[in-house]
C-alpha cells in the first residue's frame, strides 16, 4: 500500500509526496513522486501498484530501469577519470533526496525541477546549479553506454526551468582580497603556532607561495621535486583544473622570484615540495580566521590576491598567464581594469621569514 505525505515547500505551496514499497519473490522495489495535488497522487499510486503487480514486472523492472541511485552508483564506478573531491560529494549527496529512489524511467523534468527546489533550501543558486550540471552528466552518459531509461531531454528541460524560477544560477566571482593587515595578523598567529608546535604545518610558508605562485591549494599539494625547473624558473602543475579536462593537463608555470625561493627553501624530506594534505591546509585556515576575527576569506583568495598583483606590477594578459596557468585568457578579463599602482609586497617583512632554510626536522 502506498503512502501520502504533505510536505510544505520553500514558497508556501503544498506538495504531496507519493511513495510505493513493493516486496515480492525476495526482490524490493520503491518509488517516489510528488504532486500538487493529493488525488493525483492517490491516482499515481494506484496505477503503478497495479502495473508492478503484472507477472514479471518488478523483475524487469530491476533488471532494465535501476533507479537513478543506482545510475549514479555506476558513473561513479565506470568513470576512468577520476572525479574530482567536489563532484564526488555532490553525487553523494544527491543520493540521499527521494529524486535517487526513482526508477531511471520516472525521472521526468517535473521530478528534477522539484528536487532542484528541495535543493534551494538553504543553498544558494549557484550551488544548485553546479548540482544540476553534476547530475546532468549522469543523463549524459546512462541511456548511450548502458541502456538505462534516463531521457537527457528531461534534464535540459528541467535546467532551463529551473534557471527561469531563479533556483539556479552562475556563480559569481569573487573579488574579495585580503589586506595587508589580515596577512599580517594571519601569519604572526601561524608564526606563534609553530614556536609552540614545531610539529605543526608551516603555514607561514603555505600562505606565501599561495600569494606569490598564484597556486590553487590541490595543485600546492601536487608539486614535485622532480618538476621544479629551478634555473626556468618555472614548475610542472600536474592535473591542473580545467572544464574540459584536468587528469592529464599538466601546464608549465613560471614561478615569480619570491615563490621560487619559498619553494627552495624547503627540506627535500619527501618527493612532493608540500607534503601536506589540501584537508589539513583548508582546516588549518578555516580556523586561524574564525580565531583571529577575520572574516569571508578563503584560501583560493590567496590565489586572487597574486594574480591581482601581476596585474598591478603591469603584467599583461599573456605574462599573467604565465603564472596562472590560465588556458583562457578571457577569464583574466575580468583583471584587465585594475589600475598599474607596483608591487604593494615590495619589503613585505614576512618574505625574509619563509624564505630562510628550514630544517628537515622542523
């Protein structure tokens, strides 16, 4: 017997949750959809109780439309290139919803819309919309390399929508730059860390070549001995992100003269220069801010910050890009209006600090 369950949404409206469990012969099969109103939804489940209840039926069912859970379950699994952290969370994530009970063959745009809805519940637009795009490669993939009942054309439908209810969105660049100050008061706290805890990560060195190298804190954490070009002045980043393809693009950056040094100063303990995880440096951050008071600032906000200065040194879009390792230059654009004012870094103090030899035992 199927079951009915008012659920109040984000605008008010009312939406009845509709869900069939069918056990027989050993095999378990459930399904969910939700509807505006309550006969539809009584109707919804009379009807494919009586379908599933065919001879047959919920073997094939099993056998040829696996529910999206289990679709999800298999791009994972069959994906050769290894997902990123973020989209990985994000399948995971979206196997909790009742969307993921569906079978393939019921995820209609409706259906997807109103997950998406569910989904903007205390997430922002732009993070919704990287959800759709993350699932949206699921349908890509399901009906041409396995058979799976998932239509691409629903989804499309159902990110246009979508788009127009305001549930999505493109993210928005960020612009926020650290000062000067919090830099200072960011690395006299991870200064006083390692006195107490020599143990601890040199923090102080991490923060400076983010600024310096323009690196994300993943490609810090991937750079090897054996890549560093010392008298190019330059190094290989490995994988670097890229929308099309990041396993295997690996980009040859310039290092400024400052991360050079940073990077040279370091013991050779290990075949990575950073041999550190991008779980520990991120925690490690996170909370210096929240300690210290400073607010909105992220780590990748490091990488702004130095490509911002490039700019401000009078580097052109080309030069900028030599350090970035920015494919697109295009999305340098948005750094063209910044204003030559020279190197606000000139007789930084803390530059003589990370770059002093450190001892492989501290």
């Amino acid at each position: 017997m199927g079951t009915i369950l008012p659920r109040k949404r984000k605008d008010g409206s009312t939406g009845y949750h509709a869900q069939i469990v069918v056990k027989r012969d050993g095999l378990q099969h459930r399904e969910t959809k939700t509807f505006d109103r309550r006969p539809a939804a009584a109707a919804w489940i009379a009807k494919r109780e009586h379908e599933l209840g065919q001879p047959g039926a919920l073997t094939a069912t099993k056998a040829d439309d696996p529910t999206l859970g289990a679709a999800i379950d298999r791009y994972i699994s069959d994906s050769r290139r290894a997902l990123g952290k973020t989209k990985a969370q994000v399948l995971r994530t979206i196997k909790t919803f009742d969307l993921a009970e569906q079978p393939c063959s019921a995820v209609t745009s409706a259906e997807i819309v109103a997950f998406a809805r569910d989904l903007s519940t205390g997430r922002l637009p732009q993070t919704v919309g990287n959800y759709m795009a993350h699932l949206g490669a699921v349908f890509a993939v399901a009906r041409p390399a396995w058979g799976y009942p998932l239509d691409p054309a629903q989804m499309d439908a159902a990110i246009s929508v979508a788009k127009r209810l305001g549930l999505t969105a493109k993210s928005r660049s960020r612009d926020r730059r650290p000062t000067l100050g919090e830099l200072d008061t960011l690395m006299e706290h991870f200064g006083g860390v390692r006195a107490r805890r020599p143990g601890s990560l040199p923090m102080q060195r991490i923060i400076a070549f983010a600024l310096f190298s323009t690196r994300r804190q993943e490609e810090i954490t991937r750079l090897a001995w054996a890549d560093l070009d010392e008298d190019g002045s330059r190094v290989l980043v490995r994988d670097m992100k890229n929308p099309g393809q990041k396993v295997g693009n690996d980009v040859w950056c310039e290092l400024p003269s400052e991360a050079l040094h940073i990077a040279t100063a370091l013991p050779r303990v290990d075949a990575r220069i950073f041999p550190y995880t991008t779980d520990a440096i991120s925690a490690a951050f996170t909370r210096a801010c929240a300690f210290i008071g400073i607010e909105d600032l992220h780590f990748h906000d490091l990488r702004h910050e130095g490509v911002s200065r490039l700019f401000e040194m009078g580097r052109t879009v080309p030069l900028a890009a030599s350090v970035s390792g920015h494919r697109s230059w295009q999305s340098l654009q948005r750094y063209t209006h910044v204003r030559q004012t020279g190197d606000r870094f000139v007789g930084w103090p803390w530059l003589k600090i990370v770059t002093a030899p450190l001892a492989p035992d501290s």
